[in-house]
C-alpha cells in the first residue's frame, strides 16, 4: 500500500496557503471547506494533477489554541525530494527565514504551526504532467510525494499487529512497511498518562490508498470481522473513504484514488476558487455568503506573492 494524503490542523489560511505554495511549490489543489462542517476551511496541496499520495490537507481552525502531544498522536510530515536537491532547498528555506537541520538523507524544519517536515532524498523526479509551473522550484527538485509519518502510541506491539492483520502490510522492527520506501514508524509514547489535545499543527489522520471501491469495501469487511473501532464510511466525491480508529486512538483512513480532483472542475483551473464536490453544490450560495461576513476570498490563494510568512 501506499499513501494517499496526510491531513492536519491549521490556524491561518493565508499564512498556511504563502508556506506550501510559496515556499515549498505545492500546488493548491482544492480551496474547499470541512465536509463535517463547512464552517471550517479545507485546504489541499500536491502536485500540479493533485495525484494521491503527493496530497498534503489542512483543516484551517481560526481560534485554534496550542496542541498537546500526549500518549497517542502523529508526529511529522516525511516528503521525498529528487536526489541532489538538497543544496537548493536549504537555500531556499534559508532565504524565507526558515532553518534547517541535517538529518541522514536529508534535513527537517517546521511550517508556521510548528509542524516538522522532513524532506527525504529519493531517486523520483516528477514527470511533466505532474510539474507546477512558476513556482520558481526547477522540476528537478520539486516535492514528488509523500513519503510517511511517525505515530507515537501506548503499545506498538498493538499498533504493529493492527496494520498487518488488516490491511495485510509487514511490520518490522516498528516501522510499518509501505510501498516505494514510505513508511509509518512507530513509538512507544514517553507520556503515556498525558491526554492528546488537538492544536496547531497537530495531524489528524493519515490516509492510505485504496485502488478500487471493491478494494475499500474489502477492508471495511475485514475490518468487521475483526471487530476494530470502524469510525465512518464516507463519499468525498473525489475519493471515497473508511475511517478506521488503531489501538492508540489514532484515525487511519482508506482512501480510492478515483474520481479524483478533477471530478467537478478542469485541472487547468483547481484551487483557483471554492472547490466543492458535486453533493454539496446544492450550498454553495449558503457557504459563500457565511464566508463573505468572515471577510474570506476564495481566490486568495492565487493572488500574485507579496510576502512569505516568518
């Protein structure tokens, strides 16, 4: 299996949509809101087609307070970058005000909410379809996809044994297996009587992918046999999820990668205004005029650079 998306939690739109565009390249994918609640923004980022396992979300939460990490949560962001590009991107972080730490293959540093990104070196590069245009990142070096994240929990053993009986994949030495080199490495929590409060930049689920609707409903059927914390099925419209909670009380999803975001409007043209799957078409008037008295405008994420966040 591999990665479908990783979704986090996000304080400031603009800040937010000036990181991953500006400085890291990302294409803004979908400008959409919470299909639970259309009070809050959702905010999608990948390549140029939005190709699942490239996909970075955020829910944006205005008055979203500090996060606790306690005994279960996901830690990073692990996003693979072309072999020999690492020279170029520490420049670039650099000139933006954002530090750097070398790490093996690779370096980390930290979005405005204090989310750690790793960047990790592989040998992909994006093929011309998958490049964003002017985004002053040569195609060489652009982020190709997602590569993982860390889950910390109270029993790894129980995590480990969650994701191999499941869905299947090999676990070893606490590092969930996936495709391509990605991976979900797991820690035993160092604070395990701390409860878990979500905040600025905490992660809410990782998403891994699916081929077939057949394939989803095959582990929602398994997932019954095995009686796990089934949390909801639900339609996206641009995939189709299972939500499933581990052992730590960590929400992992099952994603389809079909339709895709290209489902309701052309690919030339996603992100580019309020992007909403065809069932929700029917509230558009109702989620633009509650978004206009918050002062927002759809378009904000692609209106010329002025400055990039400290």
């Amino acid at each position: 299996m591999r990665t479908h998306h990783i979704s986090l939690l996000a304080r400031d739109a603009q800040r937010n949509i000036d990181f991953y565009t500006r400085v890291l390249g990302m294409r803004l994918v979908k400008n959409s809101v919470n299909q639970e609640n259309i009070r809050i923004r959702h905010l999608f980022y990948g390549d140029y087609l939005g190709t699942p396992g490239s996909v970075v979300t955020f829910f944006v939460v205005p008055l979203l307070g500090h996060r606790t990490d306690g005994k279960h949560f996901f830690n990073n962001i692990k996003l693979s970058v072309p072999n020999g590009s690492l020279a170029f991107w520490k420049q670039r972080l650099a000139e933006h005000s954002v530090s750097t730490t070398d790490i093996e293959n690779g370096i980390t540093f930290q979005d405005p909410d204090d989310v750690e990104i790793k960047f990790l070196q592989t040998s992909e590069r994006l093929t011309d379809m998958r490049v964003v245009p002017d985004n002053g990142i040569p195609a060489d070096y652009q982020i190709t996809h997602l590569m993982g994240t860390e889950l910390h929990v109270p029993d790894p053993e129980a995590t480990a044994a969650f994701f191999q009986n499941w869905l299947g994949i090999s676990v070893k030495d606490d590092v969930v297996e996936l495709d391509d080199q990605q991976s979900i490495e797991l820690f035993e929590s160092d604070q395990p009587d701390v409860k878990t409060r979500f905040g600025r930049g905490s992660i809410d689920h990782i998403a891994l992918q699916a081929p077939t609707k057949a394939d989803l409903f095959r582990f929602w059927d398994i997932a019954k046999e095995q009686h796990l914390n089934i949390e909801e099925y639900a339609d996206r419209g641009w995939f189709k999820s299972l939500y499933v909670r581990d052992p730590g009380d960590n929400r992992i999803e099952i994603a389809t990668t079909t339709p895709g975001f290209s489902l309701e409007e052309p690919i030339l043209t996603m992100g580019q205004g309020l992007s909403l799957p065809p069932k929700f078409e029917s509230q558009r008037a109702e989620i633009m005029a509650f978004y206009a008295k918050q002062g927002v405008d759809f378009s904000e994420g692609v209106r010329e650079a002025t400055s990039v966040p400290d």
